[in-house]
C-alpha cells in the first residue's frame, strides 16, 4: 500500500523532472500533438462518413423493375412476397407502366423533342417501396432485402441506391485499414519519442537513481515519478491535439461546409465523440506510460545479472 | 554478521577480483579490509550489500543467502544496510536535510516519520545548524558526516565505508571515525575498507589485508 505522502513524492518528482527536461518536453510535447492531431483527423473523417451512410439509409428506397406483360395474378403476388419481406410500415407503391410513362412525360415536359422521338411505351412498370428503417437498419439488411426481392419470379432488376453505398462503404473500409496503419506507425513513432524524452530525464538523474537503489529503494519506487511524467507527456499531448482538431473543425470545416452548396445535401458535419475523446487521451497516457516504461528497462537492469 | 565461503569474484574480460576468500565477521564487531589500490576492498564490499553477485562461493549477510538473493529482495537488504563513499555520494541540488530524507522517503515513511528521524540523525553527526545548506556549501569533513547520517538513519544493522577519510585531513578523518566507532558502540557492525594498514592497525580491531584478491593477513 502506498502511502498518501509517498505518492505526493511521486507527483512532485515528476513536475520536476518534467520542467527540467526544458526544451526536450516542449519538442515532445510538440512532436506528440502533431502524431494524434493526424490520427484524429482520420477519425474525423470516418465518423462522418458514418453520418453520410446513416443520412442515406434515412432516405432508403428500393425500386423494383417488373418484365413487360405480366399477368396481373403474378404481380399480385410479387407485392405480396415483397410485403413479406419489408416491414409494415413501409409503403409499397406500384407503377404501371402507363403510368411510368406518363411520370416520364411530366417530368421532360420542357423536351418536346426527345419526347417526340420516343416510340411506344419503353419503361418498365415498377414497385417504389419506401422502407421507414428502425434504428438498428443497415446497408446490409437493405441490401439482403434487395437481393431477396430480386430473385423473385417476373422481376426485371432492382434499384437501391448500390453504387452510392458500395462506394461510401468502400472508402470507409479503406480510411478504417488506413488509420489501423496510421495508427500504429504513429503509436510507434509517438512511443519512441517518449521513450528517448525519459532516458535524457533518467541520464540526468543516472546519480540520484544509483543513490536511491542504494538506500534501498525498490525498481516500482524509482520507476513511479518517470512513468507519471511519461503519463503527463502524453495526456498534454491528446488534450493539446484534440484541441487543434477543435478547432479545425470548428473553424474550419463548419465554415467551409455551410459556405459551399454542394455540401447542402449533406448531414451536418460532427465532431468525434465523447468516448473517442477520451480513448484517444487514455491512450495517448497509456503510451506515455509504455514509453517511459520501455527506457527505464534498460535504464535499470540489474549489474547481478 | 557476515559469512564468505569459498568467495570468488570474476569480472567480465577474466579479471580476477576476488579467490577463494573464506571471512566470518561477528554481529557488532568492527572490521578493516585493506590492501592496496586493485586488491579487491571494493570489490568484498560490492558483494555484501548486493552490488555484484559472486562468481562462486557462498556469501551470507544477516543469515540471508546473498550471493542467490533475487533482485526483487536486494533493496530490502540494502535498507539493513549503510553505505559510506570515499566520494561523499550526496545529492548536490538537495539540501543536508533532504539529503539525509532521502533514505526515508524511498522506503515510504510518513512526512512526520521522517522529519523525526532526520533531525535526530543530524543531531548526532553535529549537523543540525546546517540542515538547509547544500553540499556544495559544506566542508570534505561536514560532507562526509551528512553521508554518515544518510547511512545509519535507517538504523542499519550493518555499516560498510569504502575509504571514508581518503579524501579528508588527518585530523578530519579521526573525527569521522568518532561517529563510525560511535555508531558501533551502538550495536552496529562496521566494515571499513582503507588503504592505510598502519592506521587500520592501529584501531586494535579485526583487520583482513588483501592483496590480488586474496586473504594475506
């Protein structure tokens, strides 16, 4: 059990060692902040993303093109497995195709002219089925229920908005391998950092280490005020950067996105949430820590062995 | 109080430090290891309080098996035991007070522990007026005493000191081994290395001259 006093020890050898380093802490300090700023800004960007995928399935609608000449009993049953499929408060509208044409007609009316050029009926007649997703919908639940339909008897082809979401779902897997790599060279970069900050902290001290193991102090006792000032090297470090993402975020991105139209169909941006704040500080602490951790090893390996 | 069987010491490139020492030293008993500069002082004093493990033999300190100690158990042993440098080993950016707190706080002992402790140790190597002073402001003489405090604040059972006068005035170093004999007299064992034989002699004590790592007289 530590003794209160024992760890205020701690903490004020820790703050000392810390100012001491001076500039090397600064540099540190500086060097840390960038690494994480660069991480948060990848989670960032796929936060966001998610936002844009869960804007796009608020508006999820599946088209389903039936072939030409069906008999009315056949149709009659396709909306009926595809009320089966979907859930009941989803509206499941038919379109003839008289009436797919006369849509069609409506909408280019300015364009006489290509309207003249068009002979007979060519679109097909289709279901518009407009699903009131649930909280827990997913792209892949729209997906299987698309595929589902689309194996059925007397359908032509089904329309659900794949390629937005096949390209939306592709970039996120790629920014989610992209961070796991950033992350872990950055983790790396940000642990070596930290490591040579202390050895030059432990250099400086090599006299008073080799006094306290001395009198008898224990590895953990000499450790503690090293693996604290590791702690506080990363922990300013997260804090700092998630600071900087602030604030680019803030005025940065916000203005930009409300300033450009071609972001109006878009969510409205957001900022990475409470837990990822506090992952990222964790973790930034943790390395400090391992940093630290990882200097004092070598730093205070027995002459016995 | 110390038992050496059959010690010998080999350092990394075959320097032989230590061959085949065979020592018993009594609890409460005072003891001068001498020689000359190379013959092994150093190297018999590093074994005992855990500095170095020896390359075989059997070293007992305080009925604890030293020479198979684990790491983890060496700082307890340290803590029975007060070590004195030719070179003072103070802390020069702390003050004589903390200097001598030090050895307390990094066994965990309370605030007012310590304070307690310290004073009382000050006050007997004669330092108490200079408790806020830094080393650098002291004497050899008064540096060595504040050494002396740091290494029987823990009420060592056992005192070592690697020539603890070589760097003082003859008239210094008397006073120095007056709070060495001091601290004996309370019950404390006492192993001294020097180089000066004459004057080991001279205290009328146990004294084990080596030479080339070997027991000579």
């Amino acid at each position: 059990m530590i003794h209160p006093q024992t760890l205020g020890y701690f903490c004020k050898e820790a703050m000392i060692n810390f100012k001491r380093a001076g500039a090397m802490t600064y540099a540190s300090i500086g060097v840390i902040t960038v690494t994480l700023f660069i991480m948060g800004i990848f989670l960032l960007l796929i936060v966001n993303l998610r936002l844009v995928q869960d804007a796009l399935i608020k508006k999820a609608s599946i088209i389903v093109y039936l072939k030409d000449n069906l008999p009315i009993e056949t149709v009659q049953s396709i909306q009926t497995n595809i009320s089966r499929q979907v859930n009941q408060a989803s509206q499941i509208v038919y379109i003839s195709k008289q009436d797919a044409l006369e849509g069609f007609k409506k909408e280019l009316s300015q364009y006489e002219d290509i309207l003249a050029g068009v002979s007979g009926n060519p679109l097909p007649a289709y279901f518009e089925i407009k699903l009131t997703p649930s909280k827990i919908f997913s792209w892949e639940r729209l997906k299987n229920i698309a595929i589902a339909i689309e194996k059925m008897e007397g359908i032509e082809g089904v329309n659900y908005g794949q390629k937005a979401v096949e390209v939306i779902g592709a970039i996120t897997d790629v920014l989610r391998m992209f961070i796991i790599g950033i992350g872990f060279i950055l983790g790396l970069a940000t642990l070596i950092i930290i490591s040579n900050t202390i050895e030059l902290a432990l250099f400086a001290r090599q006299e008073e280490i080799e006094i306290m193991k001395l009198v008898g102090a224990t590895p953990w006792f000499i450790r503690c005020p090293y693996l604290l000032e590791g702690m506080i090297h990363g922990l300013i470090s997260g804090i700092l950067s998630l600071g900087l993402l602030w604030l680019i975020y803030h005025f940065g991105l916000l203005k930009t996105f409300a300033a450009n139209p071609i972001f109006l169909f878009l969510p409205q941006i957001k900022f990475i949430s409470w837990q990822m704040m506090g992952s990222l500080i964790i973790s930034s602490g943790f390395l400090g820590c391992l940093g630290s951790l990882l200097s004092l090893h070598y730093f205070l390996r027995s002459n016995r062995e | 109080m110390i038992q050496m069987r059959h010690i010998t010491k080999v350092y990394e490139k075959g320097i032989q430090a230590l061959n085949d020492i065979n020592v018993e030293i009594d609890r409460g008993e005072v003891v001068f290891i001498t020689g000359p500069s190379g013959a092994g002082k150093t190297t018999f004093l590093k074994l005992i309080y855990a500095e170095i493990k020896p390359t075989s033999g059997l070293l007992f300190v305080s009925g604890k098996n030293v020479s198979s100690l684990p790491s983890r158990d060496v700082p307890y042993l340290r803590r029975r035991i007060g070590v004195v440098y030719q070179d003072f080993k103070l802390l020069y950016q702390k003050t004589v007070f903390e200097n001598v707190a030090f050895a307390l706080r990094v066994i965990g002992l309370s605030s007012a522990e310590i304070y307690r402790r310290t004073l009382k140790v000050l006050n007997i190597v004669e330092l108490t007026h200079k408790k806020e002073a830094f080393p650098h402001q002291l004497s050899g003489g008064e540096q060595q005493r504040v050494a002396i405090a740091r290494a029987i604040v823990n009420d060592p059972v056992l005192i070592l000191a690697d020539e603890p006068t070589g760097n003082l005035d003859a008239g210094i170093a008397a006073n120095i081994m007056d709070f060495f004999m001091e601290a004996n007299r309370q019950g404390t064992t006492l192993v001294v290395a020097t180089h000066d034989r004459e004057k080991a002699l001279k205290m009328n004590t146990h004294v084990i001259q080596l030479d080339s790592g070997r027991i000579v007289g």
